[in-house]
C-alpha cells in the first residue's frame, strides 16, 4: 500500500478488522481509504470495487486475507481432523481469493486498454506451504495449493480482457499470523531459513507485488519468495 501510494495511486483497503483497517488509512493519509469487507462475502466485496471504481478505475488487486490452524488429518488419539475447520480454512484463502479474482476481473474489464491492451492486474497470495505442506497444515497446505492451482487456468481465461494474473508464493514472513509464536520460536523459523537466515520483512513481499504489477510480461506465474527455504516434514 505504501508503495503504490508513493507512486501516485489511490488504495483501498478492505478488511474485516474496522479499527486497524481504518487506523491504517488514517495513517497513510487522503490517498487511502478503509472498506470493511469479508472476502468470504460478495455483497462486502462489491462495496470495495464500488469504493474503488469511485475513486479511480481500478487496475491492481492484491488478494491477502488468509488464515492458518494446525491440525493433522488424524491426531495421536485417533480423532480425525475437524471438518468444519478444514472448510473454513478453504473457504477464506481459497474461495475468498476466487470471489476477489472474479469480482475484480469484472471491473478491470471495463476499465480503457493502455498502450499494451492491459486493462488491469491481479496479484494472489499463495505460500511455500502449497508444495510443501508440513504435518499439522493439510487445510492450510489444501487451501494454499488451489490458489497457486487458479493462478494460470485464470491468466488464460482472462487474457481477452487484457488481465494478468500472478502469484506470490511467501516463506516464513513476520506477519500478523506469526506474531502470536514466542520469540524462540520465530527466532528457530528465522534460522531455518537458508539465506539470509532471518524472518521475511513484510515490505520485501510488497517490492515484489510492486515489481508483478510494472512488469507487463509477467503472467500466470507463481513466483517463491522464501530465502530458498524449503520446508521440512515438521
């Protein structure tokens, strides 16, 4: 957001969380604006492109809600893993990211043509957990894997419209989803990491989507940004 803001465009954030989405665009200043929005809820949805289109018309969607629970498919006491949470964790990252791509796609398709007859970019979140799913992360691992799976199938079903469709595989990252593991634990994640052997800062995820939306020949592709991370059984 910092980025696209510094280059002159406008942003809208969408998010579930009121008071830290709209904290967020207090801080960033008149260039960005908050939308309270679930991506599990298309009605949300539509109020942010709405918002959006308001503004300007929209050319980039970043797609990042994601949530995580550890559970394996069957646990020591033999009790199987929990359906209910298996589909919400698919229902969020990966139904949730098909509903922005959809949705998004349908506004960039009206947007004019640039000199290349792109008319918008969509960015997706994946991780490394898509190839190589830990024990405890099969919904996660599930779900992450059918984002990386949307990724060309889309590039090609929207390539009529001039869309391109990329997305960004992450390793271990200092997020949100991270900050609630002690620090020994995010410390252990760090030095697993083959080099540099340290968490992944946010704004490097951020220069890379930066990098997907400037580069016009980049398209259908699931890019790792992981230090050469390779995640292990545990």
């Amino acid at each position: 957001m910092r980025r696209f803001i510094a280059a002159g465009a406008q942003v809208v954030i969408a998010d579930r969380d009121e008071e830290r989405g709209g904290a967020l665009a207090d801080e960033l200043g008149e260039r960005a604006h908050f939308v309270a929005a679930d991506v599990t809820d298309a009605n949300t949805l539509y109020a942010c492109i709405d918002q959006a289109t308001g503004l300007a018309p929209l050319r980039v969607a970043v797609s990042c809600a994601g949530v995580g629970f550890a559970a394996r498919t069957l646990n020591r006491e033999g009790v199987p893993h929990d359906l209910q949470l298996f589909k919400t964790v698919i229902e969020v990252n990966l139904i949730g990211t098909f509903n922005v791509i959809r949705l998004a796609a349908a506004a960039m398709a009206k947007n004019d043509p640039d000199e290349s007859g792109e008319r918008g970019v969509i960015v997706n979140t994946a991780s490394v957990a898509a190839f190589e799913g830990q024990v405890g992360q099969i919904a996660y691992a599930a779900s992450k894997s059918g984002v990386a799976g949307m990724t060309l199938p889309a590039a090609r079903d929207l390539s009529p419209v001039g869309v391109r469709v990329a997305t960004v595989a992450p390793g271990v990252f200092d997020t949100q989803m991270l900050a609630m593991l002690p620090d020994a634990a995010k410390g252990a994640l760090g030095a697993s990491v083959v080099f540099p052997k340290r968490l992944g800062n946010p704004d490097e995820y951020a220069a890379l989507v930066e990098h997907i939306v400037s580069n016009p020949y980049i398209n259908g592709e699931i890019i790792r940004i992981d230090g050469a991370l390779r995640m292990g059984p545990k």
